[in-house]
C-alpha cells in the first residue's frame, strides 16, 4: 500500500520547495551508509557541497560503505572524514575547518550504533555513541552558528504500544532495547537545544528501509543472500511479526524535506509507509521476486524485538508534503536487481 490519501483525508502530495537557490554546504554524519549515501548522492545531483563523517564501524564491511561514496572521492564539492561522533575534540578541530572554511546550512545526522539485537549485548556502548554522540554533534552546531539539524531517530522507540497505527504524540517512555533507550535519549537531548540555544531540530523516526545498499544485518538482505544460495534462513518466532517497509527513495525525499523545514524550532516526525505487512508474507513476496523457495530455520523470539510496527504518517504528510511512492514489490525488485549485480 501506498500513501493512502483518502484516509489520511488529503487530496495530493506535494513536493518540498528547494529554499537553497544557491550551492549549499551540508554536513552528512553516517553518509557512507545505506540511507546516508543515498541522500549524499541527492545532494550532490543538485549541486551541494557535501561533508560526510562516518567512521567505517566494523559492524559490517568498511569496503562496503567506501564502494557506496566511491563515485564522489574525487570531486572538489565532496569531502569525506573518517571519524567518530564521540571524538569531541576532533568534530571542533577538523569538523570546525570545514565550517570556517564555509558555513555548514544544516546538519544531517544519520550515524549512530544500529540494530536492536546487539544493542542488548553493548547497552553501555549504544548510548556512549547514539545519545552522547549526537550532543557533541548539537554541541558543535551550538559552536559555529548551525540553525538547522536533521536527526535519524527509530520507529523502535514506540516499543510494545498497542495504540496504532503510531503516531508521534504517543507517549513513548517505555522502551524495551538498548537501542531504542538511546534514540529516546537523542530525541530528548535535541529538545533542549532547541529550547535554550535555538536550534532547529527535526526528529525523523524511520521504519524499515528497503532498496539497493540495504545493510546486510536486515532481513531482507540476509534472507535473500541465504535464498539464492539455497541456505536456510532464520526466523525467530512464528511469522507473525510485522513491519511498516519504506522504499530508501522516499526516505530520502522525507530527509530532504526535514533540511527545509522551518515551520517550528523542534518537531518528531514518522517516515514510514502506513501499512505493516507480515514477515511470512514478506518472504513469500521476496521468494517470488527471487523465483526461489525459502528453506526456513524456525527460531525463538529475540528479546528486544517489536511484535509490530506501523507509522501514521499525516504529520509527516502535512509538514514536509510526504508521500511513499515506492511499494513494497518494486522495493525488492530494486533490491534483487542491486544484490545480484554487486554480489
């Protein structure tokens, strides 16, 4: 399902207004990644100037998230820093460079520790980089006059709320992972600089993203790399989980629309797509996109997992003119057609 309009009591999307006439500069933390790169791209097709830190976190492969920037290391407009959120003193020093040599127009901060599952094994760690990170990086706006900050926060932080679709006035204070907690904390830390030094700060909590570049941690990437070998995949519980999947694309039309965004000094956002669909019947969609059969290795539940998540999506749709455009399908069929001619 797409942006259902008629429900949402609304009768078009509209397309954000690019405010910045001339080339801006813009600071992408976590651009080398998989929805950071992709609005790397975006920006640099306009003809931005783009800063991106990341600190290649081993994670997953570095080679991958160099290959995903790879196109843009040799272009004058683009500048990439190895480098870690929680180093304070080197955002001031090398990041500080960058801002002087000319101001950044916004922050875009993506980067941060992922994943529910092992945020329970690292508790301490999730919040040293996604809550402490993200105030050196509020901090380092508060030094050198940045306005506008963009923050990529989680559907995870609704945790087992049974009040749907969610929507952003949900209260929201009983998280239920590590990684979850730590994007609660985020959230909250933006809320005070907001208030007190009048940065703008626009949460933006994503729900599943999908499409070419997907982190091979996910699902879908995983399941689909275990299809195509013929290996069993693991499925922890019965199936009947479900996900609110989000095209990368239209995500990053939601980003780009946050960047612009000057309505209100602070706000929460969903980006999602409006319809949770189960992982049973998201398997059987990636099988008949694949043309395999999945062998499923049944599981128990993993503590810390959601049972379900779905976003409303009217504020976002209202705010920033959002709309998916992308269904799930044509989603896997991008993705399939990346996998396999990167595998």
């Amino acid at each position: 399902m797409l942006c259902d309009l008629a429900k949402l009591g609304m009768s078009h999307c509209s397309d954000f207004k690019n405010s910045f006439v001339d080339m801006s500069h813009f600071l992408v933390t976590g651009g080398a990644g998989f929805i950071g790169s992709h609005l790397v791209d975006l920006l640099m097709e306009e003809g931005h100037e783009v800063t991106v830190l990341d600190n290649l976190d081993p994670f997953y492969p570095a080679e991958i998230k160099r290959a995903n920037i790879q196109a843009h290391l040799d272009k004058s407009t683009f500048r990439f820093f190895e480098m870690d959120i929680c180093d304070r003193d080197g955002l001031k020093d090398r990041l500080g460079k960058e801002a002087e040599r000319k101001p950044f127009a916004a922050i875009i901060h993506l980067a941060a520790k992922a994943g529910v599952r092992p945020s329970v094994e690292d508790p301490v760690g999730y919040h040293e980089v996604n809550a402490r990170g993200t105030q050196n990086l509020l901090e380092f706006a508060r030094s050198f006059g940045i306005e506008q900050f963009v923050f990529a926060s989680s559907s995870s932080v609704y945790g087992v709320n049974s009040e749907l679709p969610w929507n952003e006035e949900i209260g929201v204070s009983r998280p239920i992972s590590p990684y979850s907690s730590s994007k609660m904390g985020g959230e909250l830390i933006g809320h005070v600089y907001s208030h007190l030094y009048g940065i703008r700060f626009i949460a933006l909590r994503f729900f599943n993203a999908i499409g070419p570049r997907q982190r091979p941690d996910l699902a879908i990437h995983k399941f689909a790399k275990k299809i195509l070998k013929g290996e069993s995949i693991p499925v922890f519980g019965d199936g009947s989980t479900g996900r609110d999947y989000t095209y990368v694309g239209d995500i990053i039309k939601g980003i780009r629309a946050a960047v612009e965004y000057e309505g209100s000094r602070y706000e929460i956002i969903n980006l999602g797509n409006n319809h949770p669909v189960m992982l049973n019947e998201l398997i059987e969609r990636l099988e008949n996109v694949l043309g395999r059969k999945a062998v499923i290795d049944r599981l128990p539940p993993q503590p810390g997992d959601l049972p379900l998540t779905w976003a409303n999506i009217e504020k976002a749709q209202n705010l920033l003119g959002y709309c998916p455009s992308v269904s799930l399908e044509k989603g896997l069929v991008k993705f399939s057609t990346w996998l396999q001619g990167n595998s």
